[in-house]
C-alpha cells in the first residue's frame, strides 16, 4: 500500500505537467477554434478554412514543402547511417552528428543567411568564378536546404539504431542463399529497418509541417505554410479564432501521419 502511495505521489508532477501544457492549451484551442469574436459558438471558422482556397493551398504547400525535406533527408541519411554502422569510432561520428542539434535554431537560422545572402560566403566563393551574386537566400532551395541539414541528425539516429541492432548473420545468410545486394536490401535490411526509419519520418514529416520561424527568415515571404498562417492570424491581424481553427486542422493532420507511419504491415513470404 505504502508503495502505490509513493508512486501516486511521484506522478503527481508529471500528471500536473501533461494537465497544464498540453491538455489545457489543447482545450483551449479547441475553444477559440469553435468561437467567434464575442465568444459565441459558430462553425464558421472551419466553413471558412475548407472553403477558401487559399487556406487548401497553405495546406497543400505545408504537406509538399514536408514531404520534400523528409524524402531529401531519408535519401541523405538512410546510406549514412548504414555507413556509419561499418566505420570505427562510431560514437565519435556520432557525437559529431548530434553537436548541431545543441545550437539554437534561430542562430543557426541567422548563421545560414549570412551564407546564402548576397555577400555571403557562398556568393563569395562564386565571384571568385565570376560568377554572382547569386539570389540564393528567400527561395524554395534555400528554404529545403536549410531545413534539411537542421533535420538530418534526427532521421540518421533511428535508423543508425534500427541497423545496428539488425544480426549480420541475417545478412550473410541472405548472400548465403544466392541473394544479390539490391534483394538482400530489399526484402532483408529495409523491413528490418523499417521501424527506425518510420520513427525518422515522424520526426521529420510532423514538425516540417508546421514550420514558420525558417519559413520567415530563410525563405521569406515566398514559402508559405499552415505554420506561416497561424503566425500571422495570432501575432499580426490578431484573429486567434482563425488560427486557432488553423492549429487544430494542423493537429489533426499530425494525428493522421503519426497514425499512418505508425501502421504494421503484414509480413508475406518473398522468393529470392
């Protein structure tokens, strides 16, 4: 009894924590999102969303300007961290991977436009070729470029684990067996994988979704998102009704990729 107690006790903080930073602010939003400027309810906020055509293109641009940066940053990561699980001194490349993650993201951001800007390092280098300036900074490149180098070390993680803890036996028994590289990627190291590479995903495709501090400074007022537009709704035109509306259609499309990535698939019987 005493320790169902004491275990009661320790949850408590814990309980607290999840009640007022995510519950509360969640019910809050969903408050706004229902209301009107005098706080009576109304559907009109959502009747707006679905019928504007603009707010269906944020939606379209946030999910391609997602997919790009995940699928760019699996293509990236996926051989690095198979790599990576051949190499000596694995902790230290490891270690080396995971130092950008400890630098802030907005000096990071300010960091990237002093490199892509007009006399940045970048166009600096060009002119040497006589080439330049380049307009680099405030474009769709540069935008995808800087979010996937922030988002790299987050998709090689779970997948450098996930391939680490593959048995080599499994792979030599598939070369045993008369499989060449591509089939023994295919049908041995990619299921095998597979759960370190959807927990990546996760990590990338959701927050990329709603991304709006490098939508700003990176790639300016061109690249807009659901994240842009709940920004604006809250800290410029002042209408937290909408963006609100805005936040919660951005929380129920998280919900359905997490659902998504998350699926088990059936396993079926391959011939090699």
């Amino acid at each position: 009894m005493k320790m169902k107690t004491k275990k009661a006790f320790f949850l408590i903080p814990y309980l607290m924590w999840i009640i007022l930073f995510v519950i509360l602010p969640i019910l809050l939003i969903l408050w706004y999102s229902f209301t009107n400027s005098n706080n009576g309810f109304t559907l009109n906020n959502y009747a707006l969303f679905f019928k504007n055509g603009t707010f269906l293109k944020m939606m379209l641009n946030s999910f391609w300007y997602a997919f790009l940066i995940t699928f760019i940053t699996l293509a990236i990561s996926y051989p690095a961290a198979y790599f990576l699980t051949k190499m000596k001194n694995q902790q230290l490349w490891l270690l080396l991977i995971i130092l950008p993650t400890w630098i802030n993201l907005l000096l990071k951001a300010y960091a990237f436009i002093g490199i892509l800007g007009n006399n940045g390092l970048v166009n600096k280098f060009l002119h040497l070729f006589g080439i330049g300036p380049v307009n680099i900074l405030f474009t769709d490149f540069a935008f995808i470029f800087v979010a996937t180098y922030i988002e790299i070390p987050f998709m090689i993680l779970p997948i450098y684990n996930a391939i680490k803890e593959i048995n080599p036996a499994v792979i030599q028994a598939s070369e045993d067996l008369g499989a060449n590289r591509w089939q023994t990627f295919r049908y041995v190291l990619w299921p095998l994988s597979r759960p370190g590479v959807e927990s990546g995903v996760q990590a990338i495709f959701i927050p990329s979704l709603s991304l709006f501090m490098l939508t700003r400074l990176i790639g300016g007022n061109k690249v807009i998102t659901l994240g842009t537009a709940i920004e604006e709704y809250f800290m410029t035109t002042m209408n937290w009704n909408m963006g609100a509306t805005i936040g919660v259609v951005l929380i129920v499309l998280m919900i359905i990729v997490m659902l998504i990535t998350s699926k088990k698939v059936r396993r079926k019987k391959v011939d090699l």
